[in-house]
C-alpha cells in the first residue's frame, strides 16, 4: 500500500522511516552517493509518496524530485508509479525490492 502520508503510519513504522532518513535529514547538505542509498533504504519494500519521502528527508519536494529522485528513476534504481511526475499520487519504490542495508 502506498504510503502517501506520514501522519498516516502508525509510530513504530514512522520510528524506522525516520531512523533510516536520519543520516540524511540532520544535515543541511550530504553527498549525492548518501542521499542516492538513504532512498534506496526508504523505498526498499515500500511505496512511498515524494511529500514522505521530502519529510522524512528534510528537503525541499520539487528539489529533491528534479534533482535527485529522476535520475534514480532514469537510472533504473527506483520505479515511479504512476508514471506523471505531477501526480499527486506518484510513489516511488525501489527497483529492487530486496535491498538491505
């Protein structure tokens, strides 16, 4: 089930989003190979909405959607579904659904 909402996951689930973002989320700027695995870490079996995925983050949504979350979907590391960038409802997932840490 997408998850197009944090305020919508239930605290354990919301504790383990955060924690994984937190490398991330603390700083104000973090190389693009620790930003490219934290997102690849968070959609790992889930699906995850861009205003999660900008929360949990820390980073501006259109930002992080051009910048970084396009090219991960060009580069066939995340899937986007569906397909409009615009959609309110895009989620996007990890291309591979087994990654661990």
């Amino acid at each position: 089930m997408p998850i197009l909402a944090l305020d919508a996951l239930q605290d354990p689930a919301r504790a383990e989003l955060m924690a994984l973002a937190a490398p991330v989320a603390v700083r104000p700027r973090v190389e693009a190979a620790l930003l490219r695995d934290t997102i690849l870490r968070l959609c790992s079996g889930r699906s995850l909405g861009l205003q999660v995925l900008a929360q949990l983050l820390q980073r501006e949504p259109d930002h992080l959607r051009r910048r970084t979350l396009a090219a991960m979907v060009r580069q066939g590391l995340l899937r986007a579904d569906p397909c409009s960038p615009l959609d309110p409802r895009l989620v996007y997932s990890s291309a591979d659904p087994v990654l661990t840490s």
